[in-house]
C-alpha cells in the first residue's frame, strides 16, 4: 500500500458538509499540506456552518470565524500578533468561499496582497453563494442557473478571473488547484507555505446542492473541469506562468451535460460557452509563451 | 483536545465562544440512504476511496481500507472513483 498524501487527519469526520462536498475535501487537503501549526480564518461561507456548532469544532487547528468581507484583513491582524509573539512558524491561512472573495472580501484582500502580508489565502470556489441559497456571485459561469438567475434570466457575465488580478497586484505565488488533483493541491500548498508574503490558491470545488448534481459526481466534474479546460490548471510564480497540465480538451458538453445548473442551455448558447472556453485557453497559452521570454 | 465535552454547568463554560470539542460527536452515519460495501476479493487497497472520501471517513486498518459507519454519509464518491468496481452502493434498510 502507497498513501499518495499524508495521512494525517487535521479535518475530523462529524462535520456538517452536505453529502459530496468539494469544499470540505479542499480543506481536508489543504490542512493535510500545511499540518498542526496553521491557523485558519473563515470569514461567512457554508464553512463557517459546516464546520461545526459552539463549542464543537471539526478542525484540529485553531480556527478564527471573521466577517463575510474580512478573511484578508483579519488574517493580517493574526499575522502581526504572531509577530508581536515572536512566532514566525507558523501558517496563516484565510479560507473564503467565492462571494467572500470574488466579491464583498475584495478589497481586503486587495490591500492585503498590496501590503504582501506573510498569509496563503484560500478561495474554495463553488462558483455562487451557497450558504445562503445558491445566489450568483462574479464567479457563477455564463449560463448557469442560480436562484437569482433563473433558467429565463440565466448568468450573462463571464466569470472573473481571479488569478490575473492577483497577478497584477505582482503577488509572489497564485496558483489553481482542484479537488480530484489532490496531489497537485497539497504541492501548491507545500510551495505557498515555503515563500515569504502573499499566496493565492484559488480551488475548485463543485457543490452537489448548488450545481444540481449528484453526491457522487463531484471529484469526476472537478476532473472534467480540467480535461475541458473549463478549469485550467496552472501556477503563476513572480509572474511567471507555468501550465500545469495540458489536456487532450473534451468537449465542455461532457462537463455541462452532468450538472442541472445547465440543463436549460440550448445548442447556440453551449456553443458559445464552448467558444469562451476556447478563447480563454489561448489567452492563457500566451500568458504562459509571454512569460517565459 | 477531547472529543467529548461535559460541562456540569454554566459556571464551567469558557469565558469566551472558544471550540473545545470536536465535531465527532455529531454521527452523520444517520444521514446515509445507501450504504458502500468493500468487495474484499476486487479490492487492491490502492487507497483511492480513502484519498477522496469527503468525510475523512476510511480508516487504514492492516493496510486496507475499511468505512467507518458511523459518520459515513453514503455520498458514494468512493465507489464512483474505485478504479476496480470494488465498492457497491446498498440501499439502507434493506
Ligand atoms: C455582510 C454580510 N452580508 C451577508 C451575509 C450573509 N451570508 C453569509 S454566508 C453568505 C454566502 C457566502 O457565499 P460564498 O462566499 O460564495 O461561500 P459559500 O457559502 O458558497 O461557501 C452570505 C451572503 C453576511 N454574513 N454578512
Ligand atoms: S452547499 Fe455545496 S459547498 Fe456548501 S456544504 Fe453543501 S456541497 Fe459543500
Ligand atoms: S460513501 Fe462517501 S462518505 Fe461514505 S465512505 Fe464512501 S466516500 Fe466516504
């Protein structure tokens, strides 16, 4: 027998996840990476629910609940008290769904990347407000239905690159990551923790409730994510853009079809979908050609 | 920290809304339809089920794996990614 992670538990079972969750998995990964001596902030997202009720808790670091729009500038204030103790081993991980961060924690976490604070901050991406009700955020696809963009209004944005505003704010490391790659997840985390300053990880992680899916598709759609290139795997150091894994693509009607967020789409619109996706893995090959020079 | 918390009484709660137990005492085992079953004889303790199962719920025993039922919630990624069909989904109660 060869345990391709570690086998440390810092995630205990019990939790309030619902059945298939991707974000719990990205958390029992990420802890897995970092180990015991992490302190994780999460701001309002379905963690702060699932994680567990006062004074019971399902993780085995010590865990500091913040305001929705806050992940970046509290992890700032644990960072500066830790300096003040004279503690420099340890982690300082802010974990915040896709509202809290594409959205109301943006410009927190734009001056805390500004700032280069010494903290990874974590994105679990489920791509809408699902705590509260499976509401649209800047992340939700084009297409997809949430409860505020019924199947007769669907998403008409385009999903924010999150990666590239990091990027621009020249933060040392970003990367994506994703739950059926947990190998590659808990690498980026690894490197994340041995560089000084700001980190991004920004992780897909699909949602049976949300995305209208079975429980035990979750790990297979965060695949297909990949091998459509609907989710690209790369990492993104001083800059520099490294493609971490260049798929034979699928068609993105095999990552589409399985989820019911999507099942109003017709032809002319999954076409146009599959166009954007095309488009976008251009853009990021060039990145990556444009990078190296 | 322990996993079971027994206050007498209010006077011996912590001053402050600090986690001092863990969640294992919540059995999620109850929220389970369907049951994963591990076909011993197809399994080749490739450690696949244990990588993904959401729940931290496959234990290692004798270096196979083996589903802790009491907080297994039968979302039955295990048997989707066991790359030997060697996990099937049984309907509880029956
Ligand atoms: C200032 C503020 N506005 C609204 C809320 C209500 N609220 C709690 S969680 C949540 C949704 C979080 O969505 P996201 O960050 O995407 O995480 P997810 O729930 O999808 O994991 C909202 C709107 C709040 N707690 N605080
Ligand atoms: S609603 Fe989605 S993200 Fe939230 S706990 Fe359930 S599966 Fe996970
Ligand atoms: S059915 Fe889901 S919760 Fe149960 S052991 Fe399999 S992966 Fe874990």
């Amino acid at each position: 027998m060869r345990l391709t992670l570690p086998e440390q538990e810092l995630m205990s079972s019990g939790h309030k996840g619902c059945q298939g969750c991707g974000g719990v998995m990205a958390m029992r990964y990420a802890l897995k990476a970092l180990g015991e001596d992490t302190i994780v902030v999460i701001p309002a997202c379905c963690w702060t629910v699932l994680e567990g009720e006062f004074p019971y808790t399902s993780l085995r670091v010590p865990l500091l609940h913040t305001a929705f729009e806050t992940a970046a500038s509290a992890s700032s204030g644990v960072r500066a008290a830790l300096r003040v103790k004279g503690k420099d081993d340890v982690n300082v991980m802010a974990w915040a769904g896709d509202g809290g961060t594409f959205d109301i924690g943006m410009q927190a976490l734009s001056g805390a990347v500004e700032r280069n604070e010494d903290f990874i901050y974590v994105c679990y991406d489920n791509e809408g407000y699902m705590n509260t009700g499976i509401q649209r955020s800047s992340s939700t696809p084009y297409g997809a239905w949430t409860t505020t963009t019924p199947v007769d209004a669907f998403e008409k944005a385009h999903k924010k690159n999150m990666v590239d505003i990091m990027v621009s704010h020249d933060i040392p490391y970003a990367a994506t990551a994703s739950i059926a790659y947990p190998e590659d997840l808990i690498r980026k985390l690894n490197k994340a923790k041995s560089i000084e300053g700001a980190k991004f990880i920004h992780i897909l992680a699909p949602c049976p409730s949300g995305w209208r899916c079975a429980s035990n598709q979750t790990v297979k759609l965060a695949r297909l994510a990949v091998e459509t290139n609907v989710f690209p795997l790369y990492e993104v150091e001083h800059g520099k853009y490294t493609i971490n894994r260049k798929p034979r693509k699928k068609p993105a009607k095999e990552y589409l079809s399985l989820q019911g967020r999507f099942r109003h789409i017709s032809d002319e619109v999954a076409a146009e979908i599959q166009e954007q996706i095309d488009a976008g893995w251009e853009k990021l090959l060039k990145k990556e050609k444009d990078s190296m020079e | 920290m322990d996993d079971e918390i027994k206050y007498k009484n209010v006077k011996e709660l912590p001053p402050m809304t600090v986690s001092t137990g863990l969640m294992l005492v919540n059995k999620t085992g109850s929220w389970r339809s369907l049951r994963p079953i591990i076909d011993e004889d197809k399994c080749i303790s490739c450690m696949i089920c244990w990588k993904y199962c959401p729940e931290a719920c496959i234990d290692i025993v004798d270096d196979k794996p083996v589903i802790n039922l009491d907080y297994c919630k039968g979302c039955a990624i295990c048997a989707e990614e066991c790359p030997k069909e060697a996990i099937e989904m049984l309907e509880e109660g029956k």
